[in-house]
C-alpha cells in the first residue's frame, strides 16, 4: 500500500468497470499538504474521468502501429 505520510503525493491511471458493464478510465491523483513545519496537515486528492483521451490515444497507438508494419 502506498503510503502518503511518507512519499508526499501519487497520479495514477487505472480502469474501472461499471454497473452497467461499462469500461471507464480513472486518473487518481493525491498530494499530501503539511505545516511549515513539514507536519502532515491532511491529504487532499482529485480523481477524473479520462476514457475520452485514453481511447484517442490507444486509437493513435494502433494506428501508428499499422503505419509501421505497412511501411517495413
């Protein structure tokens, strides 16, 4: 388990599965913010709907990858 006390912050992009059987792709990210002191006053975090990107860039990847064998 990651441990934001100690590392300060994480950004992570993972898919998830919805009732609906529906694939969604999360980007997770949290930060840790601290005193002047450096004590840890709370964790904040965001976490955001990508699917939109991350299926344009799979999509520019395969296409990429079928320029490429075309071209050898």
């Amino acid at each position: 388990a990651l441990d934001l006390a100690t590392v300060g912050h994480y950004d992570q992009e993972y898919r998830i599965l919805r009732p609906d059987g529906s694939t969604r792709w999360i980007r997770d990210r949290a930060f840790s913010i601290r005193d002047d002191q450096g004590n840890l006053l709370r964790i904040a975090g965001l976490a955001e709907d990508i699917t939109d990107r991350k299926l344009t860039e799979i999509a520019l990847q395969q296409q990429t990858g079928k320029e490429a064998l075309r071209w050898k």
